[in-house]
C-alpha cells in the first residue's frame, strides 16, 4: 500500500539561507523558490523535500505515496486505519491523514490527477494569501451563528477544545452552513477570530476545569515541547501537531492525560 516516501515537509527559521545550505552544502536540486517555499529533488529523483518559513503551518510532515487514497479510504476497516481527514483534492492527486491500530499518524497522498495537471506544481504550493492551500476547506464564518452556539455551551474559549461542549458547538455549526462543511479546526479558528473582534462573543467566566495538577519537570517538559509555539499556542488545537504533542507528551507521563487536559496545561504555560 505505501509504495515510498512522496514528500518531507520542514519549517524553517530563514527560508533564503535554508536554501543555499540544501542547494550548495548538502547539493540537492533545487526545482522552485518562492517567497515562503522551496521544493528540492533528491537523489533518487522523485522524492521532494519542501522547505517553508511559514510559522501557521507545521514544523515537519511526511508524505507516504499511495495507489489511490478514496479506495483506501473505502478499505479503512478491512485495512484497521482511522481517518482523522477524508480524502481531499490536492494539485495532482488526493491526500488524507490517517492512524494505524498503533497510533502512528500517517499522511497519504496519490497521484490520481497527474494526467490532466501541472507536473512541476508543488503539492499544496503557495495559493494567493495562503501557503499550503487545500489544508483546510475554506469555508466563509457564520458569526451570528457561532456566536450564539458559543453562548448556548456556556464555557469559555479557553475551557472548550477537545470537550463534548466543542462537539455540540461544532455540530451545530455544520448544521448551519452549507457545503463543504467546516472542519474541527475551522470552527475553532472562527471562534478564535470572533473572540477577537469588540464585542464579538459573550463573557462567560472562569474555565470549567483547571489545569491538572503536575510535576514541574512535567511542565519544563511540556513547555520545551512547544518550543516557539508557546506563544501561539490558540492555533494548536484540532492541529496534527497538537495530537504529536499530546502523544509525545504522554509518553513521558506514569498516567496519560486527555487532549483536553493537556490543552488547559498548554493554555496556563502560555500565560
């Protein structure tokens, strides 16, 4: 099924001198250079590496090159994976993410489109005002709407992701707009930008549920974790790379926490 390794993905600081170090240090081809990416060749002449300096997106990803991800996506049960995402177009193909029964997250994409695209565009490339266009589906906020779900799960911003009150907001949401239906992350986004206009959302209070109770080694643990995305730390939840996080995280804990407990920790740290 994963016939080989499509694309690795990594961010980096400085996108111009991360180019020359790949370009002339390690001697990659390099194929295109634009303002926040560039997509190198390897050796074997088909794998790529894409570099960017875009601090929304994550800072490494994996690409495992498959026949067809819709048959996988039918096969899912008979094959024991888990789609966090359904298949989605991207410029030559269809990528999802999906676990195996062991909880490692994999990323799959195909080549189903080829025939009729652009051979030397760069999967996800830069799209006018976003990097990595087709990530998300892009789905116009209905603000009057998420403001009153908002109001109607009474708990605060902060206290709602990974919670059976996110499900019913996001639920609802869905129900009110049209497809293509936002994702768990769209919704949150929404939420996020609504809370920062005046008089957007509805003061509620304090959180529901504090941060849980641990060592401190835990917290310099966490907090070395996040790294320099402490400070945009509202842009993690319903991310793969908060799920990365909160695997990673809990592997070094005697008791594993849930998403949402780790999130109020990632919440507190970043104050």
């Amino acid at each position: 099924m994963l016939r080989r390794i499509d694309r690795l993905i990594l961010r980096v600081p400085q996108l111009d001198s991360a180019v020359n170090y790949y370009r002339d240090v390690l001697g990659l081809t390099l194929v295109r250079h634009d303002k926040l990416i560039a997509s190198f060749k390897l050796a074997d002449g088909e794998t790529e590496l894409v570099l960017h300096a875009d601090p929304d997106q994550p800072f490494e990803q994996t690409f495992y090159l498959v026949d067809d991800v819709r048959d996988i996506y039918k096969r899912r049960e008979e094959l024991k994976l888990r789609f966090i995402s359904a298949p989605q177009a991207v410029g030559r193909g269809y990528k999802a993410v999906v676990r195996d029964p062991f909880g490692n997250v994999l990323q799959l994409i195909d080549r189903t489109l080829d025939k009729s695209t652009n051979q030397n565009l760069i999967e996800d490339a830069k799209a006018p005002g976003t990097l990595f266009a087709g990530v998300e589906a892009k789905v116009a906020p209905k603000r009057e709407v998420l403001a009153k779900l908002y109001e109607s799960v009474g708990r605060t911003a902060d206290d709602l992701p990974y919670t059976p009150s996110f499900e019913k907001l996001h639920d609802g949401y869905c129900a009110a707009v049209s497809d293509p239906k936002p994702t768990r992350q769209e919704t949150w986004r929404h939420l996020l930008n609504l809370r920062k206009k005046k008089g957007g959302l509805a003061k509620l209070g304090e959180a529901r549920s504090p941060a849980p109770d641990i060592t401190a080694e835990a917290r310099a643990t966490l907090k070395a974790m996040l790294g320099q995305d402490i400070g945009k730390r509202d842009r993690l939840p319903y991310s793969e790379q908060f799920e990365k996080i909160v695997d990673t995280f809990n592997k070094t804990q005697p008791r594993p926490l849930s998403p949402h407990h780790v999130w109020r920790l990632v919440a507190t740290l970043a104050k």
